[in-house]
C-alpha cells in the first residue's frame, strides 16, 4: 500500500487541528483540540500524514515539473509554465510568491505541530523518536523549499504555538546562513533516528537515506563541497539505492517504487482515491486522457542538447545542410499536407523517414522523454486507448478522434512523453489532475551526479567522471573519456560541463534544472533567449532574466502585515 493511500484519512485530523491557523476568532463545536485528538499511534499516523499532503500543493511540488520552464530546459504558456516570470512582467502582488510561502509555513506548522504534541501519544519512546525524526525531516524539506526560492525567512520551530501565539508571528528574517543551519540540524537529527527502509505498507514515508541526501542538497548548494560528498558518500555506500535498468519506466507505475527513488511524492488515481499531480492535465496533450494541455513543452533549444547515440554534439547542419539558414527548407522538412478536413494526411513530408532515422541514433532519452513529431503516442479517444501519430502541418487545429495528436495552442513544439500518461493506464487514471505517478524529489541519479559535481569541485576529475558515466550507461550512451576526442574530459570546467549536460538530460521535466541553474550563477544566460517554435517559424516569447530573479520577492501582503520583513533586491 502506498503512502497515498494513507493520506486519504489524513486530511480530517490535520485539518482540524490547524483550522485555527487561519481563523484564531472562531472555535466552532467540532473542531478537535490538539490535546484531544493526539492520543493514539493512530492520530499521530495521520497527523504525521498530514505534513506529507502539503507536498502535493500547487506551490510546493505540485507543478514541479513546470520549474525547468525557468531553468530553459521547458517553454509553455499560462501559469503552469510560470509565463509572467519568464517573460520578466511579474510583480510583488503576484500570488505565486505569496501561495508559496503561505503553503511551506503550513507545512512547517504541521510539522511542529506533531512535535509539539507527540509526548501525548501513548507509544514507545522509539516510536515517538521515529515520529520526532519524521516531522523534522518534513519541517527541513519546507524550509528548504522557502529558503531556494526566497533566501532567508523567519524560523519558527516548536516553540511556537499558532493558537497561541499567531499575533507575536512577526519575525524579522533569519539570514541564509541561520536557516541553512536550521535545515541541516533538522535533516541531522532526522537521519539519527529515521528508519532505513518502511515496510510495504508505509512505503513512501521519509528514510534515513533520504535525510542525508537532503542534507547533502542542502550543503552543495552552499558550496560545501566536502561535507556535502560526505553525505552522498553515506547514500551511495549504504546499498540501499541503485539505477533502476529501464530509464522510461521510472516514470510510470512500473518503475516508480524501485530501488533508484530515495524520496518521492506518493501519487494515486482511480475511482475514489484520487491523490495525484497534475502531470497529465499541463504536460499532455489534446489526445492525453481527459483531453489535456500543453502549458508546459520541451524547449526546442533544450531537444537540441541530445547528443548523437555516440556522444558527439548534435549538429542540424550534418543531417540537413541549410537547416539553420533556410526557412523553406525548415518547413519542407517539418510539414506534411493535411486534407481540407484537416483530418487526414494526404502527403507526407518527404523527409519523415530521415527524421525517424535521426531520432534513432540520438541518445536513446530523447524518445523516452519527448514525443517528437511522426513518432506515435497511445493517448485516449472515444472513451478508449488510440494509437496517436504527431503529425505537423500548417493549419494544425486536428480533432484528437483521427489519430493525431493535436496541440491546443496549434503551434509546432515538442511535447513531454515522460510523466504523460498512455491511455487510461488500464483505469489507473480517472481524473487528468490526479497522474498516478510517483514523483521523485530525490533520485539516485541524482545522488550521482550531485556527487560527481563534489568530487571534481574537489579535484576528483576522474571519480567524478566515473560517476557520471555510471548514469550514461543505463541509457547505453559512451561514457567520458572512453576513447574519441568528442568525449574527452579532464580539466575540471570540461568536466563540470559534462556534469551540467547530463544533468539536464537525465534529470528534464524533474524540476532541477532552475535550481542547478541559480547555485551555478547561470540564470541570466537565459536572459534574451527568444522561445521558438520546432520548425523555428515562430517565436512564442523572449526570456527576460535579470540578478533579482535568483530570489523571488517576499509576498508583498506578508510585508504589509509584518513590517519588520524586508524585501528583496530589485524587488
């Protein structure tokens, strides 16, 4: 039983608990006190699952895979691709930065709020510890979140109680430095005591693993190279964790559980118990089950970034030579001819074969990722599982019931295949917000390339390109410095643009890649980038990055109500 499934009964008891977070005037008959309610290993279960539920919002990891719109990896339209940062026309008022911060403190409140009360619980000191551990490694993740997109916040740990003490909640900002340090002691204290592993039917809940995987996070993006590989260290040689053998299963049903995932968000769908992210609703498309949107596409520069199947750079000159200077020649290549119907093809571009061709000899990631077009996808039509085939044309605008996948935007882009559901996942799937999909906050992959990232800050070139190259190996791509010029790498900038390339590549649609880009002080090479279309006919917007976006602007409305907050440069 996934964890999901206990979150379904965790929401009564949480929520009334923390209802008076929000109202302190009114007390009405059935709200339950926490003294009442914390009594039973079973109120603290849900309550503990309480803390958990806040990762599914919105404004914390439930539109994580729209971040890498911010990172250049994604492009989209709309709020889940986060238009208005992208495009620089944001302001202060704008509720994504006050839903964040409103959303993390609520997960911090929960979480203290099982620590406030967990003494009341009748259980074994053990297991009031392991609860002690779990409340701390989810109030470290919260801060975290508040911490990488706002820099320092207020701390308030335990000792404050919201009932009690919600008009005192004026704090002045702690510095990075001081929340940083709070974090670490959380995911510290939450390693001691957490268990390695649950059993089946706790699967999902924070390990002792991922505690220390965090805290290694947390330590690399403060450039603490040494103490963060010593937590990778810890991960990596506790056997607990390995690559899991087929890549594009990691992100169905198949592969969610396995052994690569070290902490993941528990999603479910179905009649019923639909506790899910809405992965198929904003990466899909018109042929997705639910007939979906494609707020959030592959970036066309990003697609560009696989390699050829032997590791060298992609070049579109050497499949079609004029490419990059002819605009006839583009459109010649990408379009095919559509009935007057617009529901048929009546010829094929002449160059489709050659573009399958192609896409065969890239690394094999980018069919496992992208749906690309005349590649097929089994979508949802007429209430059961259709073969689409993804065909551009002029005119798009295809009805998704002639078996081809339509966009609803009409543009040429490249659609997201990973995460995207197929069919009705033979009814997993029931509702297009919910994607039964486990998504993964940490992965091993990602514990691998973190690593790697330390060891070559630390001189380690070559233990850092065996790393990297373990994670090439599962997609069956040539590993670093295996014989060819194109794949040699020994200086430590060579070496670290090796470790950016293939953490884009296998970590896309993750969330990543906005974070990798900010510690790498990178974000503003995105500034000018003009968002064009497959064929490059059209531009859909151009980036505007600048040096106050590497902090978000605290909510304008907190500032109002807490005077001693202050604000962000160029905010």
């Amino acid at each position: 039983m996934k964890l999901h499934k206990i979150l379904m009964v965790a929401g009564i008891g949480a929520t009334l608990m923390l209802s008076s977070c929000y109202d302190l005037d009114r007390n009405p008959d059935y709200q339950v006190s926490s003294g009442t309610f914390f009594q039973t290993e079973e109120h603290a279960k849900q309550a503990m699952m309480g803390t958990y539920s806040i990762m599914r919002s919105d404004n914390v990891y439930g539109l994580f895979f729209g971040w890498d719109c911010l990172g250049g990896i994604s492009r989209g339209y709309d709020n889940p691709s986060f238009q208005t940062i992208q495009r620089g026309t944001v302001s202060v008022t704008n509720s994504w930065f006050s839903n964040k911060w409103s959303a993390c403190y609520e997960g911090i409140a929960r979480s203290n709020n099982v620590l406030q009360n967990i003494d009341n619980v009748d259980m074994s000191e053990e297991l009031k510890n392991r609860y002690r551990g779990e409340a701390r490694f989810m109030r470290g993740l919260y801060y975290f979140h508040l911490l990488s997109f706002f820099g320092g916040v207020p701390i308030y740990d335990e000792s404050w109680i919201v009932g009690e003490k919600y008009a005192e909640m004026l704090l002045p900002r702690n510095t990075e430095d001081e929340v940083r340090a709070f974090i670490l002691d959380d995911f510290t204290a939450a390693a001691a005591v957490l268990p390695a592993s649950w059993d089946a039917a706790n699967y999902g809940r924070a390990t002792s693993g991922a505690a220390i995987a965090l805290k290694g996070r947390v330590l690399l993006f403060a450039k603490r190279y040494q103490e963060a590989s010593q937590c990778f260290s810890q991960v990596i040689n506790s056997g607990e964790y390995q690559l899991y053998p087929n890549y594009p299963d990691l992100f169905t049903p198949t592969g969610d559980q396995s052994s690569e995932m070290v902490f993941a968000i528990q999603n479910q769908g179905g009649t019923g118990q639909e506790y899910g992210m809405p992965m198929c609703f904003y990466l899909g498309s018109r042929s997705s089950f639910g007939s979906c949107w494609n707020n959030v596409e592959a970036a066309t520069t990003f697609v560009d970034e696989f390699e050829w199947a032997d590791g060298r750079p992609f070049d579109w000159e050497e499949v079609f030579p004029g490419y990059t200077t002819d605009s006839n020649l583009r459109k010649e290549i990408w379009f095919s001819e559509l009935n007057s119907a617009k529901n048929a093809v009546i010829e094929y571009t002449p160059y489709k074969e050659q573009l399958l061709e192609m896409y065969d000899k890239r690394d094999p990631r980018m069919q496992q990722q992208i749906i690309l077009p005349y590649t097929h996808y089994i979508g949802w039509s007429k209430a059961k599982a259709t073969d689409h085939e993804y065909v551009l044309a002029d005119g798009m605008g295809i009805p998704a019931d002639y078996g081809m996948i339509r966009t609803n935007d009409n543009n040429d882009v490249y659609l997201w295949r990973k995460f995207v559901p197929e069919g009705d996942m033979n009814g997993g799937i029931t509702n297009r917000s919910h994607t039964p999909i486990n998504y993964a906050i940490v992965r091993y992959a990602d514990v691998l390339l973190m690593q790697a990232e330390c060891l070559n800050e630390l001189g380690d070139q070559a233990g850092a390109v065996a790393l990297v190259n373990q994670v090439r190996a599962r997609s069956n791509m040539p590993g670093i410095n295996s014989g060819p010029s194109w794949l040699a790498a020994n200086s430590h900038d060579e070496v670290f643009d090796r470790i950016k390339h293939e953490r884009r590549i296998e970590l896309a649609c993750e969330g990543h890649s906005y974070f990798d880009m900010k510690r790498w002080g990178l974000l503003e090479t995105l500034n000018g980038v003009s968002e064009r279309t497959v064929s490059l006919s059209k531009s859909t917007y151009t980036r505007k990055v600048t040096e106050r976006d590497y902090y978000w602007p605290i909510p304008s409305g907190e500032i109002d109500k807490n005077e001693s907050l202050t604000q962000n440069p160029g905010w």
